[in-house]
C-alpha cells in the first residue's frame, strides 16, 4: 500500500468530538503505568505516552476510548479520506512531552503495514514540527539501528498539524517528531485496515513486514 506523502491535512473533525477527546485527556492520570508505552515502544517514545484500545474487541480497558475512535471513524468515513473497504481497527489517546523528540523510526509490524493511520491534533501547536523522509539505500530498516547509527535523513520535509483537521499520516516511512512546545500534545488517533484483511492475530504479533518496493518510492509531498 504506497501511500505518496508524509503527513497530508484532509477534512475537519466535529467541535463535538474534539471537546469528548479533550475530557478523556483531562480524566486521564498520565505518568502512570497505565500509560506507559510497552517495552517494544520505549526506545523510540521515551516522551509519549498513550492509552490505546483494539477496537475488534467486544470487551476493552478504555471503553470510552473506543467510543471516541467510532465517531472520529465515522467522520473520517463520510468524508471518503480511507477507501470504503476499510474499517477502523484501532484508537489512540497518546501525549507528547514538552520539549521533547520522538527519534526517527519506521513502524514496522504488519499490522502498520496494512493500516491507513489518520491523527486528529486537539491543541494547537506550531512549535511542533512531523518530520517525513524517503527511504534512500542508506536507511537502516530496523528501530535499533536507527537509534545505533543515531540517524538523521538527509531529504526532509517538516510538517505542521492544526487542530481539529484529521491528518494521513504515513507511518511506514522514517519519520520523527521534535516538540520545542511548553505543553503536553495530546492527539487522538485511528488506524483503519481492509476488512479483508483483519485478522486478530496482527493485534498479538510484533512480526516484522518487510518494505514494499511501493513504500520506497520517493514521497511526492
């Protein structure tokens, strides 16, 4: 699935959705070991934290949370921004530490590999810049060896988000975050995969998917 951008500002969410995502934001205690990332995670989001929810699950830990990634997936299917065939597979309330970068990284699993993610900011900040490269022959492919060789991409291209507007944003090239905000950055996010393709398994398999000759073609945007 060759997605051509980096981060690409498409439709805008209902002030409603954005004022019940802020309330989950408020309720929420971060800085708990409810929100901390899981092992596999810490050495790329050492300053984000998150509540996430398996939305193919009938019973979950955050119910609210599942409410809120169906109307945002409700929204963001009326406005056609994903392909009809798709359903939303997974929600997210994450965090972003003040002053803060998220090291460049690839998210790598199959589940990433099959998924459109759309991200909805609930505060702005164009103090934070999303930071997108193309895959060159000299990227490394693995979290770890993009944290060895301390990478840094030689094409890219820095990206705003605006609140309230529901963002593509293309996870399966590097990318990477740098915050010189004083806030938290809360963000709601959804992925949504083919219905054809869901499987429950690529909820419990860290499996490794291979880049596509598509996902290396240079980024149009």
């Amino acid at each position: 699935m060759h997605k051509t951008y980096g981060l690409k500002r498409c439709g805008e969410a209902s002030s409603e959705l954005i004022q019940d995502a802020m309330e989950l934001f408020h309720d929420t205690a971060w800085h708990t070991e409810k929100t901390a990332r899981g092992e596999h995670q810490k050495a790329i989001y050492k300053v984000s934290e998150c509540l996430s929810c398996n939305m193919l699950r009938d019973q979950v830990e955050h119910p609210r949370l599942k409410e809120l990634g169906r109307e945002m997936a409700k929204q963001v299917m009326a406005m056609n921004l994903v392909p009809a065939d798709c359903i939303p597979i997974y929600s997210e309330l994450n965090i972003l530490l003040p002053m803060s970068s998220v090291a460049w990284h690839h998210d790598r699993t199959k589940r990433h590999a099959m998924t459109y993610r759309v991200s909805l900011p609930l505060t702005d900040e164009p103090d934070i810049d999303y930071c997108f490269t193309s895959w060159a022959a000299h990227t490394p492919v693995g979290v770890g060896d993009f944290i060895a060789l301390n990478y840094r991409a030689r094409d890219m291209r820095s990206y705003k988000m605006q609140r309230g507007h529901f963002h593509l944003f293309n996870n399966r090239v590097p990318h990477a975050t740098v915050s010189k905000s004083q806030r938290l950055r809360p963000m709601l996010l959804v992925d949504f995969a083919p219905a054809a393709q869901v499987e429950q398994t690529y909820f419990s398999s860290m499996e490794f998917a291979p880049v596509s000759a598509d996902e290396r073609l240079p980024l149009l945007e």
